[in-house]
C-alpha cells in the first residue's frame, strides 16, 4: 500500500495551472504552430499556437492541452527516478511476490473485470521482476478493455456500425474521446489515461504498441514503468481487505 500510494498520481488541475503559467513566461514558443516529431520521424501532431483574441477558441485549447502533456511527462520521469525505481529495488531486496499473492490482490479489487485477473496479476507480476518489456504488453490491453466495460456499465456506446451492418469495437483512443466518459472515471486518472497511452502529443503507448511500434526501449521507458505502478495503485487502491486475506490463505 505505501509503495502504491508513493506518488499521489496526477492532479490534472494542478498541472493546468502550471502549463498555463510556463506558456505565459515562453510567450513566443507558444505564439506560433508547431509540430511534434516522432522518433522515427513522422509527424505525431500539431500544435495551432495559441490564440489572443480567443482564450477559449478550439486552438488555445488544443495548445493548452498538449503542454499540459507535456509537463507530464517530465514530472513523470522526476517520478519514476526519484521515488518508484529505488522504492521497488528496496521491495525486492526485502520481499519475494510470488505471483499467486499478485493474484489475490487482483481477486479482491472491485475494478477488475471478472476473468481478466490473471492477466493483471501477470502483467503485475513481470514489473517487480523488472521485465517491464512484458509488463507493458501485458496491461495496456487490460487498461483498455476497463475503459471499455466501465463505458458500458455506464450505458455507453463502444462500438461502430457500418453500413453494412458489421459492428466494431472502438480503440482506446475513440473510446477516450468519448465526452461522456468524464462523468464515469474520476478525470486525473481519465487524464492519466489519456496523456500516457492515446494522445499523439505525449508517448502515446496504446497505439504504439498496437500498431507494432514499440521498440524495447520505449516499452521500458520511464513512461512504461509509470504506467505500471499505476495499474498497481489502482488494484491496491480497489480492494476489499478482509476479501484479499481469505482468497490469499485458500491460494496457499
């Protein structure tokens, strides 16, 4: 629990509140469009540069928001190297996870889909072995599938129909996009979500992973290890106490 609950996880106001200041002190970066790379080259997004006349006009919005990505994912890496990678090396020196201990805790935790806790739990498991490669692998699809079923637990719509009546699954980043789901997920993490695994402007990981992408080294970046302790602080942070104890002693 304390290693879950280390970092307090995103406060999306906060961080607003500091890109909008940053873009006030580098006035002229922010004055013209510019455009995002990718490491391969491509272009990932553009930014429209902010608008005087207009405080609320789509482009001023659009450009707020991707500082705000931005600003992310540099405090994101303070994070990891500052707090998560040396708290974990001090867990495996003191501890042993057995995976079966990883599965009871995903068992008891009200967030997770039924028949999908032995994936968390491996997905769990690989991070404190440090195998983030796996790890990310793992539980970017899991992340997605919650997304989906809390969508539709909420009466929403996850799919598209065709005109030739074939009826497709959204990805995750339709499914974010979606205006109604900030009434259902609580909008740090709905912002977490969005910044790490969807949005071109930050490292985008969903759909770098979906689409074969992800090298080794961005599939171990800092964001790749975040993301994994943030699925850990979410299962930690859903469980029933009394419920994870009995389902650990059946488990021995």
């Amino acid at each position: 629990m304390a290693f879950a609950n280390i970092h307090p996880g995103a406060n999306v106001d906060n961080i607003r509140e500091s890109a909008e200041k940053y873009m006030q002190h580098s006035i002229l970066r922010h004055l013209f469009a510019s455009t995002h790379m990718t490491q391969d080259g491509r272009v990932a997004a553009k930014s429209p540069g902010v608008s005087f006349g207009d405080a609320d006009s789509p482009e001023t919005r659009q450009t707020i928001w991707q500082e705000m990505v931005r600003y992310y994912g540099r405090h994101i890496g303070l994070v990891v190297q500052a707090n998560i990678l040396p708290a974990l090396e001090v867990i495996n020196a003191e501890h042993r996870l057995p995976e079966r201990t990883l599965l009871s805790l995903c068992h008891s935790s009200h967030v997770i889909p039924p028949g999908r806790e032995v994936l968390w739990a491996k997905g769990l498991f690989f991070g404190f072995e440090r195998d983030f490669v796996v790890s990310t692998h793992l539980l970017i699809p899991q992340l997605e599938h919650l997304v989906r079923m809390i969508l539709k637990q909420g009466g929403l719509k996850t799919t598209t129909l065709d005109s030739k009546g074939i009826e497709t699954e959204n990805g995750l980043s339709t499914l974010l996009d979606n205006p109604d789901i900030e009434k259902l997920v609580d909008k740090n993490l709905f912002f977490e979500l969005k910044a790490l695994l969807s949005d071109a402007a930050g490292p985008n990981l969903r759909n770098e992973m979906a689409h074969g992408l992800l090298e080794a080294d961005r599939a171990e970046s800092v964001y790749a290890i975040y993301l994994w302790w943030l699925c850990l602080r979410l299962v930690i942070n859903t469980i029933t106490w009394k419920q994870a104890e009995i389902t650990e002693k059946n488990a021995v």
